[in-house]
C-alpha cells in the first residue's frame, strides 16, 4: 500500500510569476519545484501553506498577501476562498479577459501547433448577477444543526454554507439563505442532496425562474405544501425529481411555461427546467452574433448545426439561409428544437437526434449538401464528427467551444491534416469569475 505524503504546515513565501489555466499562481521551490498557489496572482509576493503534495508540483493556498499585483481588487463575495463557484474575483475584471485570452493562444500554439491570423475582441456583458442556470449542493450537516445550500467548496467534499451569491442571478443569489431554511424545515431534508435553478423570461403566475428539487424518498403532504408555499411566495416554479431527468414533474403551478426570448431575431425558446441553456443570457445574444457574423451565410445557402442543442444558433441562422439542418444527441432536445422552429414559424429549420460520437454512416443528412458548418460542442470536443463529414463541400466552419484544449486539437486536425486556415479565433467571457474559457473559431479552406 502506498504511503500518502505528508503535507508541510509551515508557511512559506512564494514569488508569483505566472497564472495556471484554472486560476491559481504558480510558483517555484528553491528546489525547482512548481507549486500551484490559490488567491495568489503574477508579479504577487504571498505567503503560502501547503494544501497538497504531489511528485511533479505542489498545491498551496495564499495566506498573506505581502506584495500585492496592481491589477488584485477586493472581492465582493464573502465567500470567495472557500466557496468553489469563482476562481478569478481578486482579479480586475478587464484583466481576467486578458487572462483566458492568453490561455487560449496558449492552447492553440501548445496543443494545436496553429496560429490564427486574426485574433477577435474579446466579447463581455455584466459581470454579476448573470448565472441563470446551475446546481446547488444540499447537505444536512448534525453536528452544525442545519442545512447548507450551496456550491461545492474548494475543497469539493464539502458544501460552502453560501449565506448569498452575486454570480447567479438575484432572484436565486439573494435567497439562497430562504431556501436553506425551507430545505431545514421539511421531513425528508436529509434525503435532499441537490436543488437546480434555471430561469427564462417572466410571465403572469411565476418571474420565470424554476427550482428543481431532488428528492431520494416520497415527500409528505407536509413537505409538498412547504414547497409550494416557497413557490408561490417567491415566485418560482417548483418542480420534483424522485429518480432519473424523466421522473422530472411541475408541482406548483400546475403546468409552468418555461422559454427565453432572443430578441434581435423575434424568437421565443420552450424549455424544460433540466434542459441545457446558456448560463449567460447577455453573453449568448452576443455570441450568437458573432458566431453568424464569421460565418457569413448568404440567402441561398444550406448550414449543417452539429451540436445545435434546443436550436440556439439554428433558429436565427433560419432567419436568413435558405435552409438549416440542426444535429443533436439528446432526443429531448431535439423535440423541443422541432417544436420551437414550429413556434416561431420557421419551416426552413429541421433536426435530427444523432449521437455525433458515433459512426454516423448511416444518417440521411450526411449525404445532403452544404454550404457552411457550424459547430458547438461539448468539452470533449468535435474530433469524431469532424473525421466523419465531407469537409470539402463546406466554404467555411465556426467553431464555438466551452474547451479551449479540445478546440486546440480539433484546430490542428483541421489545419495540418485537412488544409483549412484558422482565420480567426477570440474568447467570449461567459462565465466571469471563474476560470472557464468559451472560445471562437472561424476557419476557411485554403
């Protein structure tokens, strides 16, 4: 059995020279050794303590700050260090673009071994009170006599005991200590490990926000009342969970409407309140224009959308192609894709349920012809789909990415092994704060 290293708890100083891609300082030992410093940012001068040991770095929290960068500010959430939603807020706003934009380039010229000729303006909307879709963690914890609501702490075996937070949007952020009392208050609050939050645009019985409760055992009558009373007095929809996405079910108001508008194309999307949406509303009408931008779709062209979701790029794309074939993996997305082109009466639009991680042979729409591609996929990356597709039909290829290292790979793919040009690429801040990058790409055949 293998000896677990002992951890040093004695501080030590550290001269920060760089900042890793999840947002922590890096440092050297006088050994050599990189040690990863959390709260600490480049040119910074910190105390340190040891959180982890391991045979090539070392982890480390910042205990005191002795010479602080030019560019640290205060963050404005009480919780920041312990809670694990934000990695960035001790650092300048328009300096933590900078930063994902440099990890990007980064990725690109490490993983991809490309360059793009253009690089893009970085895209930014508010920086607070932006997040209208996450997960929170519940947990009755005895010994503190209470339940927390919250996200994971740093340390991802506990829950932060969040008392606010100014990410997610205000009607959830400003009531996150409501709901851990109403969690507290009901029989079966151990049973209760997660609440999702999702919001959309308001309407006469809810403010368009849903609260999704998952439940391990039946609730009592007792319980189901609480909930509607939060409900109602709130003005969330609330739904129950017993099991997996399809015992999902409305419990108060009887049969909420759940949608988003975008308004720039005069579209209206249905959603389910587990249904993948983009977190930031702002951040995704930008996005959405940009994306259409680079790919500059005339009138008379055919778009193939891989990844296409509920249709958040395919239905503005069908206001102005001549037609637009969406392809997603998630059945249920693809009915609520059908169902919204229906909605906003758009018969140009069609989807198709495909798992793009497969051999896909055997589709119909891959035989049909092309003129442009636009691709948003998971983290994991595009490489299958793209080895697969007839990349010769299309004259350009936007690329949206939520991972700049699997948009690095599949860039190179794209570059060195198919002869496209990776003619512009930039980030897009849908998650400021945090760590994560969202990235864009634009491509053309030589």
């Amino acid at each position: 059995m293998a000896r677990r290293s002992r951890i040093d708890p004695t501080p030590f100083e550290a001269r920060i020279t760089d900042l890793t891609h999840d947002g922590r300082g890096v440092a050297r030992r006088e050994d050599g050794k990189a040690v990863f410093v959390s709260g600490a940012l480049p040119d910074e001068r910190v105390m340190a303590v040891q959180s982890a040991k391991n045979r090539h770095f070392d982890e480390a929290r910042t205990v005191e700050v002795l010479e602080a960068s030019e560019h640290r500010v205060q963050p404005r959430c009480p919780h920041f260090g312990t809670c694990g939603g934000c990695a960035l807020q001790h650092l300048a706003e328009d300096r933590q673009i900078i930063a994902k934009q440099r990890v990007l380039m980064e990725n690109l010229e490490r993983i991809g071994h490309v360059t793009p000729e253009r690089v893009l303006p970085p895209l930014t909307d508010v920086a607070w009170g932006y997040r209208r879709k996450g997960r929170f963690s519940v947990r009755r914890v005895e010994k503190k006599g209470r339940t927390l609501v919250g996200f994971r702490e740093q340390d991802p075996r506990f829950v932060a005991e969040l008392h606010e937070c100014h990410t997610v949007i205000p009607a959830i952020g400003s009531r996150i200590e409501a709901l851990a009392a109403l969690v507290d208050s009901l029989q079966a609050r151990s049973a209760i490990p997660q609440i999702e939050f999702i919001a959309g645009d308001a309407n006469e019985v809810f403010d368009g926000v849903a609260l999704t409760v998952r439940h391990l055992e039946p609730l009592s009558d007792a319980d189901r009342d609480a909930l509607v009373a939060f409900g109602q007095a709130h003005r969330v929809a609330i739904f129950l969970q017993s099991g997996g996405v399809d015992s999902v079910q409305p419990l108060w108001p009887a049969a909420p409407e759940l949608s988003f508008s975008l308004p720039e194309w005069g579209l209206v999307y249905g959603f389910k309140p587990l249904d993948f949406i983009q977190v930031n509303a702002g951040l995704n009408g930008k996005m959405i224009r940009s994306a259409l931008d680079l790919l500059d779709a005339q009138p008379d062209e055919r778009v193939l959308d891989l990844f296409c979701g509920l249709g958040n790029f395919t239905l503005p794309l069908a206001r102005s192609v001549r037609s637009v074939v969406g392809v997603e993996g998630e059945a249920g997305l693809v009915v609520r894709a059908r169902e919204n082109a229906a909605r906003n009466e758009l018969d140009n639009a069609q989807f198709h349920a495909a798992d793009l991680a497969q051999d896909l042979s055997g589709h119909a729409w891959m035989r049909e012809g092309f003129d442009k591609l636009l691709l948003d996929p998971p983290r994991s990356g595009a490489d299958f789909a793209l080895t697969q597709l007839p990349l010769k039909q299309f004259k350009r290829i936007v690329y949206v990415s939520c991972h700049p290292a699997s948009l690095a790979r599949d860039a190179g793919y794209l570059v060195r092994e198919k002869g496209w040009t990776l003619k512009a690429a930039g980030v897009m801040d849908m998650f400021p704060h945090t760590a994560h990058v969202e990235s864009i790409a634009m491509f053309e055949p030589r």
